[in-house]
C-alpha cells in the first residue's frame, strides 16, 4: 500500500498542485494508495507514526515535501522496519533527494517509486545534546557558519518570494554571505571514536554529513555518501573572516579540501566540546547554541524506494 503526505507549507505549494497529476497515474494504474495534506511537522509526525502502527507489512510511504517535512518524519518514526521511505522533492533545498538520486522531475520520481524493490537501505544521523535529547538527521548535523546559514535562509524574508521564482537556490547564497560577514570562531575539541582526540583552534565550521550537500546543494563533505555506514565531517578551521569570502565559492564548487584551512574525515562517532557556544541544526532544523554535542551514524537504519 501506498501512503502521501503532501506538504502543504514548503517550496510555495508545489506539492499541493502536483498531487493531483500524481493522483491521475496512480488511478490509471490501478494502485491502491491514500494520502493526507499535512500543514505541519506536528501533524506529519503523526501521520507516520499511524502508517507504522497499521500492521501494513509492505507500508511504501511517500513524502511529498522539502527537506524539513522529511526530517519531521524520520524523527516521528517509531520503527524503521516497519515502513520503507519514497520522495518526491517539492522543497526549495531538496538535499535529501539528491543524496538519494531522486530528481525534482514529479514524474521520473514517481516512476522511480512504483518500480524500486524497495531493497536498498541508506544510514542516518544522530546527534546528542548536553541535555540528553537525540535527533535524527537524514542529510547533516551543523556547527558554526553552516547551521547559521540555515538558520537565517529558512526564517528570510525572501524566502517565499524566491521559491515562487524557482531561484530557490539563491535563498542560501544570501544568507552565507551576511552570515560570513559576522561570524566569530570558536577553539574546538573533538573525540573520534571514542579515542583519538583532535584540538582544533578558530573553528570556521563543522559539518557533519551523512549525504554530500545540504543547503541546496553545497557539497561541505564532497566524499560523503549515505550508505557507506560512516559519518563524514567537513572542516573548516583557522579561517579569517575576508578570507571567508575567498573561500566561499570554492566551497560552492567542492573545491575547499585542495586548501589547507579545510579537511574532510570519517568516522563512526565524534564528541565536540568548544570553547563557546555556537548555533548548530540537524537537517536545517534549529539545534540552539551549544558547546557540546555526540554526532554518530545509525548504519543501514532507513530503507528507500529507489
């Protein structure tokens, strides 16, 4: 069986208006399907929560939404055995869709859905909190300049505006630059795997990632895959904030491991404790201000239909 969740609240309504398109198909295939329009995470979060305790053992639930509307969801899911996750992006970022190869394209997605096996499996992230709380993250967990991109790009003025445009990309790069105009750094600690301890000092970012990209598309991890059953960190340290400006593009294109205030590494689990508290986020989620945090990955935890 399968299930829709239309997002009636992210990239201006597209989900809204591609549904019944969707819903044409679907009736002249013959396949039998049921749907809610959820205008919240609240409401979305329960929705999967009643799809995972239907007793349906071959639940295919479809997300017709943004990165936030997907990342409600994998925090609402109470078993990850007991559904198998599709996507048709209508967001203005659409990370998640491009860790796992699905195009904004509504019926290429579609098509993609109804003939997957619904066979493969990708890992996710957790991140731990000073205060005991864990939050599941399907694209990344930030610390520092990209989580305070995040931040200002998803609470923007222009947001709304840009997406009606189709220039959703452009919501992100104008939030990095008054965000690299003001931005302070902060001396970082980090365990790796429960062991080997790094000190990094004038912390530009942290990125911990499970796909490539976040923010529409910025690969912070170019070397990051989702199904590798590791947890990739980009690193930025020991960058002036002019130098900020230099760099940024070269972030834009890949291009920031070629130079020496930039690194990428893996592992299975990182601890942090910084000097000062910084604005973090797990999948563009707000995370608050914090100067210690667990970031680790859950290996082959979600299965997609792709």
């Amino acid at each position: 069986m399968y299930y829709f969740l239309i997002s009636d609240h992210g990239g201006g309504g597209r989900a809204v208006r591609l549904f019944p398109k969707i819903e044409k198909i679907l009736k002249e295939r013959g396949i039998q399907y049921t749907y809610w329009k959820s205008s919240s995470n609240h409401r979305a979060v329960e929705i999967v929560q009643e799809v995972c305790n239907s007793g349906d053992k071959d639940a295919r639930f479809i997300v017709m939404g943004g990165d936030g509307t997907v990342n409600a969801v994998l925090n609402g899911i109470p078993d990850f055995s007991a559904l198998k996750l599709g996507l048709i992006p209508t967001g203005s970022g659409n990370d998640f869709a491009r860790g796992i190869g699905v195009t904004r394209n509504y019926k290429k997605a579609l098509e993609k859905i109804l003939a997957s096996k619904g066979d493969h499996k990708i890992d996710l992230g957790q991140v731990a909190k000073a205060d005991g709380s864990r939050h599941i993250f399907g694209i990344s967990c930030g610390f520092g300049m990209d989580a305070i991109i995040g931040r200002k790009a998803d609470t923007a003025s222009y947001k709304k505006f840009l997406n009606k445009l189709r220039l959703g990309k452009l919501i992100y790069v104008v939030a990095s630059l008054d965000t690299l105009a003001h931005l302070k750094c902060t001396d970082v600690k980090l365990r790796i795997d429960g062991s080997e301890t790094r000190y990094l000092k004038r912390v530009f970012y942290l990125a911990f990632m499970n796909c490539r990209t976040e923010g529409g598309g910025v690969p912070m991890a170019p070397n990051a895959t989702n199904d590798d059953k590791k947890l990739s960190v980009g690193m930025g340290i020991g960058v002036k904030r002019w130098q900020g400006f230099f760099y940024f593009p070269l972030i834009l294109l890949g291009l920031q491991n070629k130079f020496k205030a930039f690194s990428e590494i893996t592992c299975d689990s990182i601890e942090l404790t910084s000097e000062e508290p910084q604005t973090c986020h797990y999948d563009g989620e707000a995370l608050g201000e914090n100067s210690n945090l667990k970031v680790e990955i859950l290996p082959q935890k979600l299965t997609v239909l792709v």
